[in-house]
C-alpha cells in the first residue's frame, strides 16, 4: 500500500497501523532533529496535497481484512511533515471512526492549532500527540526552523484553546537538542506556556534516530531526567522519558510471528520492511521485533542485499547502526 503502513510496535500506543497522508515531505518546519530529513521547501497554507479518495479506498481495504483489523490497537494518523496541513485531513480522520471502533491518534506539530477548521477536524480524534519544542522563538526558530511567518507566541495560544475544546486524550511532546532549547529560560518559559493548558500527560524526548542534521545532538540521561523532575513538580502531570528497554518489552510482547503481523511471507515482510524504513530509520533489532525474523544478525542479512542495490542504507548514529529507504537521504 501506499500511505498505509505497519503495524508497527509504537512505544506509546502499542500496535500502530500508520496512516502516512504524504508521498513525500510536506511540512512547515524544518526541525533539525527531524528523523525524515530535510525539508526543501517549507509550505504554510492548508491545500490538497494528496489524493483523500486513495488514502480511504486503502483504509477501507486494510479494514475489510479481520485478521489484520484484529492485529492492531490503533490507528496513528501521521505524515511525512505535518498532516493536518492537508485540507482533506479531517474528511480521512472521520472516515476511519466510521468504519472502526479503533482507537484513532494524530500527531502533529501544533502549529495549525490556531486554524478553527483544523481544531474543528481533530474533534473526532481518541489520542491528540501536538509537540511544542520551545516558547520562546529565538530557540524555536533554532530548533524547528519555521515557514516564514509562524510565531511561536500564536502557536501556543492555538494549543491551549484547542486543550480546552477538545474533549480526548492530549499528549504534549517536548524535544531537546542539546544547546538549542534546553537552557533553564528555555524550561522556565515552557512551563509558563503549558500551565493554563489541560494536558493529559507529558512526553519528553530527544535526539535518538539519526537527524536531518548532524549538528543536532542528544541531551544527557542525566539532564532529561532533571528536566522531567522540574515538570512533574511544576505541572503536576505525568511526564515520560524515552526508555529503549521499555520499549523492548512492549514491543516483544507484541510481536509473536510473522502471522501475528498479518505478513504471510518472506517477501511480503521484506517489503513492509522497506516501507517502514521511507518512513523512519530502525535498527536490525528494531525490525526483528516488529517482524521477528529470527534475530537481528538475521535481519541484517536478509538486508544486505537491498543495501548493496541502493534500496536500503546503512547510517551510524551513536552507538547503532541504523537502516533507511533510499528515498530519505
């Protein structure tokens, strides 16, 4: 399929049937952490970006599958950039409650919060997962690097009416980059900015997969964790940190055999696995957890072959060697 992928063990919601709205990048930020790549041409207006009609008929024949519908716990509007900057956003999202009782997620940027017609469209969402990296615009024109025009000032203004509006479940997303929004005026201003929000929980990260740009490095363990100190203290909400070990767990959990997936062959794992990777890069062990393939030394050379024809590459981040589509570079 073309804008449906997955599932996919997602640490936070479970087993995640993504909904890519975009063929390619479509976004109006340029975040330097961005795990999709760069954006060439940063667009700010809502417009028909994509064929709404396609992303239903595959909805509808991804549904029509029990064993399948049956594998997952949610659906996860997302995109190759920011999805609700597609004009038929809210037609795709109604669409799915029609004909699921899945939960539904969205995520999001937050930046067209403002917009009424897009608050309006995420009425009929489950889970709402908006980011907002920074308030003050120095750092957030640092970190996510904006279209020109977008004030960070109006953003927040969209997200806490929206938080008061909307009556599901808001996740707000943080991302530090180290030396970019993670100073104490960064934190001080953002718990300013979150306080008169209704948020269900928190979620801190940080640069973990390999970013658009290399200058973008992780904060410490030891600095993350502080900073969710200071936001439980402050906010008195849960706040989550990225843990690689939970996320093991769960995802092990989740995943028995290649049938469980709904993948009923080799070849046809191969190519969800060449999906995913357009979409985000994974490590081999990553991959085996999703689609349990006998172990990431297994994955690896089962790969191989598609990294020496220049479908897949290889990317060293960290301490991990990370697998990427093509299209991504």
């Amino acid at each position: 399929m073309k804008y449906i992928f997955g599932p996919v063990n997602s640490r936070r919601l479970g087993r995640s049937l993504g909904i890519d709205l975009f063929a390619g990048k479509i976004c109006n930020l340029n975040c330097l952490y961005c795990e999709v790549g760069v954006t060439v041409s940063p667009v700010r207006h809502r417009a028909v970006y994509t064929p709404t009609r396609a992303i239903i008929e595959e909805i509808d024949t991804f549904c029509a599958d029990p064993l399948r519908l049956a594998s997952i716990d949610v659906f996860t509007l997302t995109a190759k950039g920011e999805p609700t900057l597609h004009s038929g956003f809210g037609e795709i999202l109604r669409h799915v409650k029609q004909v699921t009782d899945k939960l539904v997620a969205v995520l999001t940027n937050g930046t067209t919060l403002m917009l009424p017609e897009v608050r309006h469209d995420l009425m009929a969402a489950d889970i709402v997962i908006p980011s907002l990296d920074a308030a003050r615009q120095e750092s957030f024109v640092r970190v996510d690097r904006p279209a020109a025009g977008l004030d960070v000032q109006e953003i927040i203004a969209g997200l806490t009416i929206f938080s008061h509006e909307y009556h599901g479940s808001i996740w707000l997303e943080v991302l530090f980059v180290q030396g970019c929004n993670d100073t104490p005026e960064d934190i001080e201003a953002l718990l300013a900015a979150i306080k008169p929000m209704r948020l269900d929980r928190i979620q801190l990260n940080t640069v973990i997969r390999p970013p658009a740009e290399q200058s973008a490095q992780a904060v410490s363990d030891e600095r993350l964790a502080e900073i969710a100190r200071i936001f439980r203290e402050e906010l008195a909400l849960p706040v989550d940190l990225p843990s690689a070990r939970t996320a093991q767990v769960a995802q092990t959990q989740q995943s028995e055999d290649l049938k469980k997936t709904g993948v009923s062959s080799l070849d046809e794992a191969l190519g969800e696995i060449v999906e995913m990777l357009q979409r985000r890069p994974c490590t081999a062990a990553d991959i085996n957890r999703t689609f349990q393939l006998g172990g990431p030394d297994k994955v690896e050379q089962l790969l191989e072959p598609l990294v020496n024809s220049g479908l897949l590459h290889k990317q060293d981040y960290g301490d991990e060697c990370y697998y990427q589509g093509s299209s991504m570079t």
